[in-house]
C-alpha cells in the first residue's frame, strides 16, 4: 500500500511538471527558443538648424542598414545615419533593415534669426537689433538705401551680433541679411517717419594740389547738406585705383562686377543714391579685393561712391557712373 502511494505520488508531480512546461513558452514557439528585439530608429521626429547635423541609429537588426532622404536639397543622409542639414524645409530620413522600413520626419530651421523683424523710428533716432547665427560665420548685408537708413554690424561673439540701425529720412526699407556659411536669410522691415535730414549738393570737381597758405578766419558753421552728385576729376597719384571701372552701363534686369582695392586701414564704406535705378551687393572677398555686383533696376542713372568713414558726405575716394537703359 505505502508503495502504491508513493507511485500515485510521483505520478501527480511528473503530471504537475508537464502542464507547467507549456505556460513558460511563448506561444506559437517550439523549445529551444531565444528572444528578439524589436527592431527601431533612435528618433522619429527630429528639429535642427541649417548646417547642423544629427545622427539616427537603427537597433534590433543584425541586416545591413540603407539610408534615404525623400528631399535631399533640404537633408542629406549617409550610409551610416549622419543627417546634413541642408535647406529650411522638411525631409523625410527612411532606414530600410531586415525587411522593415523606419522613418524619421525632420524639420529643418533657419540658423540665422533676428530680435525683431519690423520696426518704426523717427528720423535721428537709432535702433539695436540682435541676430543670432547657430552656424556661426559672417553675416553680410546686402544693399539699402543710405537715405532712410544707415546700417552697421557690432562684433560677433557666442553665435549673436549686433545691427545697429540708424534713421536717416522718411520712407520704408527692407534690410536683408545673410548667413555667409548656410546662405539664411532674415529680413527686417523698417519704417522711417519725419522729416528726412538733408545732404550735400555736389562733390569737388578737383582735389587740391597744394595745402592752403593761409588758415581761413572763420570756421564753417554747417555741415554740407545733400548727398554728393559729382565725382571728383582728380585722385592722389600716390594711391592705387580702389575700382576697376568707373562708370557702368546696363539695360534694366542685368548686372556688372566691379573689382573693388582699398589702400586704406579699415574697411570700405560704400554708398550708393537711387535704389529705384540701381541694387549694389558686396561679394566676398577674393584676389586681394571685393567684387561688387550692380543690377539695374529701373531705367536712369544713379551714382556709387567709397569713403573711408561711416558718413555718406565725406569726401569720396572713388566713384562708379551708373546708367541703366
């Protein structure tokens, strides 16, 4: 009888020990099994600034990863996942693995923004305006008119720089500033209001040859009042041409270059008086100098001159003629 029991006993445990095998399965796998990972991208969505890049990284496949952007003119990928930003826009990244297909969506953002983008001031007054550039490279600002408005660039430090924005005479200009490095643009919109300062009447049809051999008695008590219409007929003989041309014919829509020297310490400071004729642009620089673009606007004639100081009524050191037909 003990026997018997013992027998019955060991019966229910074997039983007891087969039911329990099959809970410990996954179901729909035969034993011997091994568990998998499922297989993913490290982000789905993704934001970042133009000229930065992001890497994406595929886990759970032992297959070879291709990469694919569905625009490549605002991101590119490589064979190992690194994303190039390119252009302000949204691409779709794909990884194809093991069968799959994964997707990240990335949006891509200007790397050039500005404080304020519009603006008005009262003639004399200035404004600062800060631009931040999370690529950080030049900035250049491309042409405006110096009649309602004078512009100039602080120091860049920690990726921001300083425009500071000078109110000039009445009327509505859009100043255009872009990244040297991604090609961003930010456009800032400023409106002048009031009466518009006065410039000088005409430029010296010579430079004097000899200093004066008596000091005048008084002192002039006004500053000339109206931008300069004239070029000078003389140039010091001692200083090399600053441009190659001075004077430009064009039919409306089409540009020239100008190779622009400067002798001088400092930088150029160039002006230019009907933006309704004429759009001038700086280039960068190369062989030893500046080219500089003039496109024609409208037909008329306009004048383009450098001085060596932030003043538009010094006396200049070159002048460009500018007709366009």
């Amino acid at each position: 009888m003990k026997n018997a029991n013992k027998l019955l006993a060991a019966l229910c445990l074997a039983l007891i020990a087969c039911l329990a095998v099959p809970a410990l399965l996954p179901a729909g796998l035969d034993a011997p099994f091994s568990a998998r990972a499922a297989i993913s991208i490290s982000r789905t969505k993704a934001t970042i600034y133009n000229g930065k890049t992001l890497k994406l990284k595929v886990t759970g496949s032992s297959s070879t990863v291709q990469w694919f952007s569905s625009n490549k003119k605002v991101a590119t990928v490589s064979s190992s996942g690194l994303v190039t930003a390119k252009k302000v826009g949204k691409a779709t990244i794909t990884a194809r693995t093991g069968g799959k297909k994964l997707s990240c969506l990335v949006t891509v953002k200007s790397s050039l923004t500005a404080s304020t983008t519009a603006f008005t001031l009262n003639v004399g007054k200035t404004k600062q305006v800060i631009l931040t550039n999370k690529v950080v490279s030049g900035l250049t600002l491309e042409s405006y008119n110096p009649g309602i408005v004078r512009c100039s660039f602080g120091k860049i430090k920690n990726g921001k720089c300083t425009l500071t924005v000078r109110a000039r005479g009445a009327g509505t200009q859009t100043l255009v500033v872009r990244s040297d490095k991604t090609g961003d643009v930010v456009k800032i919109k400023v409106t002048v209001r009031g009466k518009t300062l006065p410039t000088p009447t005409a430029k010296p049809t010579a430079k004097p040859t000899a200093k004066p051999t008596a000091k005048p008695t008084v002192k002039p008590t006004v500053k000339p009042t109206v931008k300069p219409t004239a070029r000078p007929t003389a140039e010091p003989t001692a200083v090399p041409p600053i441009v190659d041309r001075t004077s430009v014919t064009l039919a409306t829509g089409d540009s020239a270059t100008v190779h622009v020297t400067w002798p001088y310490s400092g930088v150029p400071h160039m002006w230019f008086d009907d933006s309704s004729v004429v759009n001038v642009t700086w280039g960068k620089w190369a062989d030893n100098g500046w080219p500089l673009t003039i496109k024609g606007v409208g037909a008329g004639t306009a004048k383009v001159w450098f001085t060596m100081g932030d003043d538009s009524t010094e006396t200049p050191v070159a002048t460009i003629d500018v007709t366009v037909k």
